[in-house]
C-alpha cells in the first residue's frame, strides 16, 4: 500500500537570492554585477576544455552571445539560476540552477551545472550542490532530482559521491547538438535527506577539511 499523502498541499517555488556556505555563497544570477568574472572563470585562460561537452549550449568564444545566454538565464524562473561566489577571493567561478520545478508535485532538480576550472574537485563544487539541496528540501520538495548525459562519466560520478541513487536510463531521450542523448536519472528522496545531509555537513566541517585535502571523503562520511 501507497503511504498516504491526503494532507498533501503543495509546496513554494524557490525565490532565495542569497544562500550562504563556508567555502562559497550562491547569488541569484545578476549577469550585470557577475557577467565579467563568468566570462572569465568559463571561457577565459586556464578554462575546462572539456566544459561544455556535454551541456545543450556552448562554448562562448565571443562575450555577444555569452551574454545573451546569461540574461535569458537571469530572466527565467524555471531554470532558476545562482552565481557560485568563492567566499575567499569574491570572485564569481560558476552557476547552476535549480530546475524541473514543479511545486505541486514536489519535484525539483539540480541542474546546468557549469563550474569554472578554481571549483572543480574541491570543497566550493560540493558546497554549492549541498546548499541547493539543502534548500530544496527546506522548502519541503519530496524529490530532488540529477540529470545528465549517460555517456557523461564524469557527472555520472558526482551524482552518486553525492548521495544520488540511480534510478535509470531513458534511452533517446534527447536529441543534443546534432547527437542522440540517453539521460541517466538519479534522484534524493526527502526521507533520505537527513542522512545524506549529515555525511555533507561531516565533510565539510573544519576538522575534515586540511590544506592537502579532506581527511574522509564524502561517501565515508555519509556511511
């Protein structure tokens, strides 16, 4: 038997402009304050090479339609997107959104994830993702959800470090840039969040954070 959800009414739709962490703080993506550091953390020396592989946009070798790719983002509240601010050097390296937003369900996902070269494989690209969930869950959304490219080995990875389980492939499910895509689906359910959240707050305390890198990785803090 199916729980009962007969008290069920729904929940909000995100509106945060400001969500504060240790390493990072997540903004409302302000293309006029954040454009020129985006530009540079996404498309200038030192960018990943590999970054828009797989995303449905991209690369943005003139600022022109850098631009207009970031104000279509701004004006949009389903995605809704944050600029990844690193707390140390005010420097804006990143965004991401929350998407798929549909409050009368209480389904919402992770996704356009786009991080700058200075975030990956460090503390400010797991902080960002756990302050979104974090605020989802909040919120009270019994689901949140990951998406990606089935070829995509290297988000396939960090959806299950970070607590994800896999739900499966729909295969063809898109057409992305001239190429079919297989969309792997994972998801985080509320009644797991409190565990999950746990093993994210462990990793990221001081004690486990050293110059040289955590002393525990995320999966054995959440275990």
């Amino acid at each position: 038997m199916t729980a009962s959800l007969a008290d069920w009414k729904g929940v909000p739709a995100p509106t945060a402009t400001l969500l504060e962490g240790r390493f990072i703080r997540l903004e409302r993506l302000d293309p006029a304050r954040h454009g020129d550091q985006l530009f540079a953390a996404l498309e200038g020396p030192g960018a990943d090479p590999k970054l828009w592989d797989y995303l449905p946009y991209g690369p943005f070798p003139e600022r022109t339609a850098f631009d207009a790719w970031l104000n279509n983002h701004a004006a949009a509240s389903d995605p809704y997107f944050f600029s990844v601010v690193d707390r140390a050097s005010g420097q804006v390296q990143g965004l991401l959104s929350l998407m798929s937003i549909v409050p009368a369900q209480g389904r919402i996902e992770i996704g356009h994830v786009t991080f700058g070269a200075p975030m990956q494989r460090s503390p400010k690209s797991t902080e960002a993702v756990f302050l979104l969930a974090k605020y989802s869950f909040e919120l009270g959304y019994r689901r949140l959800e990951w998406k990606c490219n089935n070829s995509n080995a290297r988000s396939r990875y960090a959806a299950e470090r970070l607590g994800f389980s896999f739900e499966g492939v729909f295969r063809q499910h898109m057409v992305v840039k001239g190429h079919n895509r297989d969309t792997a689906w994972y998801s985080i359910l509320d009644g797991e969040w409190p565990a999950i959240a746990a093993g994210f707050e462990q990793w990221l305390a001081d004690e486990n954070q050293t110059p040289d890198g955590q002393v525990k990785g995320l999966v054995e803090c959440r275990s």
